[in-house]
C-alpha cells in the first residue's frame, strides 16, 4: 500500500523505509540457478538478472506476466531560449499519437507484452524558465511527482517510465550537471540534433541554471528547481515501485536523471532498477556509471519515450523464462559432472 505522497518528507521517509529484496527468494533463486542445465555461469548477465529478479518479487522461480510502460509529457519554459531544435507544440501532437498507438513506444510495449499509459501533465502551462528561478514550486513538484506515484498498477511484476518533452534533454542535463559535479558542456548533448550554435546556447542556459540552483538541497529540491513536471512523474512512478517491490528497467538519459534524484535523496532509491540501455545522448553513460548501472543494450538509441526500457523488457522476461522454465540436472535426468 502507497502512502499519501503530502509533501517530500513523506516521500523521503517511504524511500527510507521501503523493503529490499527477499533473501529468501534470493538464496531460492541462486540454488535454483546452479541446478540448470547449463554449465555455471553459461548464461552470463541473464543469470544475475533473474535472480535479482526473484529477489524483489519474492520468488525464487517467479514468472513476469504483467509488464507496465507509463510514458508522461511535459513542456518546458527554457525552450523559450531556443534550446529545442523543435517547438513546444511536438509535444501535444506526440501525446496524440500515443494515443492513438502510432508511435515507436507503442509497437515495442506491444512487443514486449506490456501495458501501456500516457500521462499528459499540463501541457498548455510550461514549466517556468529555470534560468530566472526555480522549474516548479514545491506544490508543483509535488503535483507531478504523484501523478507518477498513482499511475504505477500494484499488480504490474515490471515497470518501464518513459517521458515526452520537447526540451527536457535540457532540464536532465542541468539535473546531471547539479547533482554531480563538473562543466555544463560535461553534461549537455545535441537533443533532437542542435547544431554547434544550437548546442553552445543550450550549453549556456544548462550553465547558467546549474549556476543559480545548484548546491540548493537534496535530489529532490534539485528536481524542482531545474526539471519537468515528467522528469518529476517519472521519478515518482520509479518511487512507487521501490515501495511496492516492482523492479524497474530505467530507460535513456532523461529517466536517468529522474532516477539520480532519487538516488541522491536516498541511499538505495534505486536498487530495484536495472539500465535497459546506453542511449546516443553522450552524457547518459557518464550518468548510468555515476549510478552503477551497466546497461542492458547499446544500439545508438535516441529516441526516448521509455523505447530502450520497453525493448529490455524482452530480455528481463528471458533471463526469468530461463531462469523458472528449465529444468534442473535431476528433473532431466542429465549427469552434472
């Protein structure tokens, strides 16, 4: 059951107090392992999958039947500085797509078995220009944060969050930038494909918000000072799921910065994810290593909207197919050395 998310201490104190995995399920799952029929270790990075898996599911030989893709929308004030190479008005016409199921995320949620929604947060009220003052006030970050909170299904076993946001590489730079030190120019990447001019403004304004906000108190004020209301669903969606056990597969460098607010206002915020991938976007490998994840794939990915996520759902679900439906030395009647 989910708290009542009525201000940031609430969602502090659930990160702080939420359950880990099972060791129960976690020993289970290990012995289970060593049993297959393969030699020790022949499956690699599926193997550890499935059993960190099992662990936050309780479960030494669990099965995924229910996997969720949540895509959130957003617009940003600072597109106003011309950070974007595309307008604002993308991101409703994007959202209709969603609904409609023209887009990429659609085909692989469907290919990958997974529910799909789409959140749209106050499309026609933009965040404010963080280079002037802060994104969002506290009641508006709190606002987006429980709109990810209440979106995530209690009884999905896999959760993808996904965001839409013309802009929003901006805000996740200045996030990374804040939260982890060093230049602007460290953090901050073509987008949707600015030229030089377009990447040395976006540069500047990424500089310049970091400049005003950072140093201004944990991941989570850091989030509403220089992010989107998406950025901010998404990290509550991945919060919820921390409490309610549902393992998370992070997608690209936008859902990478969610995450590091979370990880930053909270020791263990995000053992229940796992990397689905290491996008194009030149600073989400720095990102995914300042956060310990090593990603699933690596397949030139730009596109966000939770796709490098949704596609790693199909190999979460065959590390735990392997995992559960193979049979041991024993049940085969095969000799184990």
């Amino acid at each position: 059951m989910l708290p009542e998310l009525k201000d940031l201490k609430t969602l502090r104190d659930a990160l702080r107090n939420a359950p880990g995995p099972e060791d129960l399920a976690l020993q289970g799952a290990a012995e289970r392992n060593g049993q297959l029929t393969k030699p020790p270790g022949a499956l690699g990075r599926l193997e550890d999958l499935a059993i960190w898996y099992a662990g936050w599911r309780g479960d030494a030989r669990p099965q995924i039947s229910a996997p969720q893709v949540i895509v959130f929308a957003g617009n940003h004030g600072v597109t106003a500085q011309g950070v974007s190479a595309f307008p604002p008005e993308v991101t409703v016409q994007m959202v209709m797509n969603f609904e409609h199921g023209g887009a990429a995320i659609n085909q692989l949620a469907k290919a990958a078995g997974a529910s799909m929604n789409v959140h749209a947060l106050e499309l026609d009220r933009p965040t404010a220009d963080f280079t002037t003052g802060p994104a969002m006030s506290e009641d508006e970050l709190l606002d987006a944060l429980r709109v990810g909170w209440t979106a995530v299904d209690p009884s999905a076993d896999l959760l993808v969050v996904g965001e839409m946001g013309i802009g929003n590489t901006t805000p996740a730079a200045a996030i990374a930038c804040a939260l982890f030190g060093g230049e602007a120019a460290d953090w901050t990447g073509r987008g949707t494909g600015v030229d030089d001019a377009g990447l040395a403004n976006k540069t500047r304004v990424v500089a310049e918000g970091v400049a005003l906000h950072a140093g201004s108190g944990d991941g989570l004020e850091i989030l509403g000072r220089l992010g989107g209301r998406e950025i901010a669903a998404m990290a509550g969606g991945i919060a919820a799921a921390r409490v309610l056990r549902i393992p998370v597969i992070l997608d690209g460098f936008i859902c990478s910065a969610a995450a590091a607010c979370l990880a930053n206002a909270s020791e263990g915020a995000l053992d229940h994810t796992v990397a689905g991938h290491q996008s194009a976007e030149g600073a989400h490998g720095a990102v995914l290593a300042k956060l310990g994840k090593e990603p699933l794939l690596s397949l030139g990915l730009r596109l966000g909207e939770g796709s490098g996520g949704a596609l790693a759902i199909n190999i979460v679900k065959s590390a735990v197919a392997c995992h559960s439906g193979m049979a041991t030395f024993a049940e085969a009647g095969v000799s184990d050395g």
